[in-house]
C-alpha cells in the first residue's frame, strides 16, 4: 500500500471515529456506562462477522494473511486493554462534555508515540516530537473545567486513563496488524465487548431499552468496526505513532457533532487548546525521513506484491499481473535509500 492510500485510511478511521463520542453521549441517557462499552464493540466485531459472512458467501476472498500461534500475547493484550479503554471513556462523558472527551482524545497520540518509542523502538522524527509537545500542552489545557480555579475534572482524568490504555493497544495492534484486519476486528469486538459486558453484567448495569441498544450495537459497526479495519490497514504503512497522529482529526468532527447536537459553547481555554491541537496534528502530518538504511534478513507472512523494492522473492508459478497475494515468505539482507516511515519493513534504529 502506498503512504498516501495509507493516510486517507487512516483520515478516515478518524472521521469515522470522531462521530463516536458525542453519539455515545446521547446513548448514556438511557444505557450505563459499561454496557455501552460493551455494546459499541460487539457491534464493531458482529458488524464486521456479517461483513466476512458476506464475503466468503459471494466467493470475495482475501489475500490477507491468518493470525496464527505467535501472535497470541498481542492479541491478548489488545483485547484487555480495549475492555478497559471504553469503559473510562464512558464514565469520562456522564462527568464531563462531550467536546472536552473528543479534544483529549488526542492525548491517545501522545501516549502511542512515547509507547512506540520507548517500548517498541519505533522511530520517531524531530517533527512529531514537536508535534507531541504541542498536542500534551493542549492536552493539559483542557485537563482544566476553569483555568482561572485550576481545578482539575474527574472526567477528564477518565479520559486521559482511557487514552493511555488504547496508548498500549495500539502498539499491540501494530504488532500483528500485517494479518488480516477484518480477523483483527472481529477478535478484537467479540474478545473485547464479550469481557466489557461480563463486567457489565456482574455490575448489574444492565437495560432493557431494546432501541437504545439497537443503535449502540450500530453505533459501534460504524465509529469503532470500520473505523479499526481502516486503523489497522492504515498501520501496516505508516507505524502505529503516525497512524494515532492522524487520529487528530476524529476529536473535531466530535466537537463539530457536539457544538450541532448539545449546543455546547465554546468557553476561551477550549479555542486555545484547538488551535494548538490544530498546530500539532499539522506537525505529526510530516513526519517523514530519508537515509541510507540497510534491511536485516526477516521471515514472516502478509499481504504483498513485488512492486515495492522489498519482496524480490521468486515464485514457483509467477502471477504475471503481480496481484497482491500472502504467503511465508523471506527478506535477504539489503540496503538501500528512500523515504519510507517506521512500517513493518522499517524498524531500523537511528543514530539521532
């Protein structure tokens, strides 16, 4: 996949995104907080089962590689942590406005940045640090009800604990996010909203609102099923910190839905923190480099074709259209330059 494809998937994992919190705040009048988290993510795993379902029924098969056996301590850990991740967000939106939830949202790019960087050697350019900076500044401001008492929101804590939890997630993903995304977002619904709604039940938060359900379980196909498939294509290309960096854009379509839907107005501290979240989610767009990088020998399976510079492969039985098709398959050492991002292919280190 080529970058540019890679960024308006991931623009529009974003806006898909974006459409969630100030939707799910309207649910919370008739559903409590635990089952919704657990409702928006089995929607997104039973959306995205039917979707497959669809597929394998009108013969559309995929060339996207299996998640096998080395994979299970990521998946694993995706799914507890998207247990947790809603459910704060949750309780963050019955304490506080929507709009504040959507903004600190983007303290998940900080959190997935300094992840990468520091847990997973994921390279990280001069511009998305400051990118980082920027967007930590705007975090803080709206960690904030009242600059002028400076007394810090409950809600807002629940948010920036929730950012953290998807912070880890999303390195997860990105760990097996070459396999097949669809495999990934039903795993990933199903695990997760399965757990969230044992927690659920054993907190007796339960309903009996069969239409509030109904469109939580939509809901959830939409902003979190389609908006994770597109998340996790965009991943394989640009690496998990570019990737939440362009999650910039969901928390503004949130403010947008909030500002239309709860007439929420804009207090002096919010405009601020906008303009500079703007200013750093223009920064993390950038971040691209190019060296002399030399690729160490590596076997693994995924989506590919031979067009890319990096699957010099042979084949027994050459495709002579070069379809993408998945397979086991081994990279030689080699190096090379070109501009690239901290892709699959790419996990060099760097000397600065």
């Amino acid at each position: 996949m080529n970058q540019k494809h890679a960024i308006r998937l991931a623009i529009l994992a974003a806006a898909l995104y974006g459409i969630s919190s100030p939707l799910s705040k309207g649910l919370l009048q008739h559903l409590p907080p635990t089952l919704m988290a657990a409702l928006l993510y089995l929607g997104a795993g039973l959306g995205m089962l039917l979707v497959n379902l669809y597929q394998s029924i009108t013969s559309r098969k995929s060339s996207e590689a299996s998640l096998t056996r080395a994979e299970l301590p990521f998946v694993l850990g995706m799914i507890l942590l998207d247990i947790a991740a809603p459910v704060f967000l949750m309780v963050a939106l019955t304490l506080t406005t929507a709009a504040n939830v959507s903004l600190l949202n983007n303290f998940e790019i900080v959190a997935t940045s300094i992840i990468a960087l520091v847990v997973f050697r994921e390279a990280i350019g001069r511009t998305l640090w400051i990118a980082i900076a920027l967007i930590t500044t705007a975090s803080m401001i709206l960690s904030f009800e009242d600059l002028s008492s400076l007394s810090f929101s409950i809600g807002s804590l629940f948010a920036i604990l929730a950012c953290l939890c998807w912070g880890f997630e999303n390195n997860f993903t990105r760990k097996i996010s070459l396999k097949d995304p669809m495999q990934i977002v039903v795993i990933k619904g199903i695990g997760s909203g399965a757990g969230a709604l044992i927690l659920a039940l054993a907190m007796r938060q339960v309903s009996t609102d069969i239409l509030s359900i109904g469109l939580a379980l939509l809901l959830g196909f939409v902003a979190y099923g389609l908006s994770i498939y597109f998340y996790v294509s965009a991943q394989r290309t640009l690496g998990a910190a570019r990737t939440s960096a362009y999650y910039a854009v969901a928390p503004f379509i949130g403010v947008l839905l909030s500002i239309i839907l709860y007439g929420q107005p804009l207090s002096a501290s919010f405009i601020i923190a906008l303009a500079i979240m703007l200013l750093g989610a223009n920064f993390a767009a950038v971040d691209y480099h190019k060296h002399a990088h030399r690729h160490e020998p590596l076997a693994h399976a995924h989506r590919h074709n031979h067009h890319d510079g990096h699957h010099t492969h042979s084949h027994d039985h050459p495709d002579p259209h070069d379809h993408e098709h998945s397979h086991f398959h081994t990279h030689e050492a080699h190096e090379h330059t070109h501009r690239h991002t901290p892709d699959t292919h790419h996990q060099h280190q760097h000397n600065h």
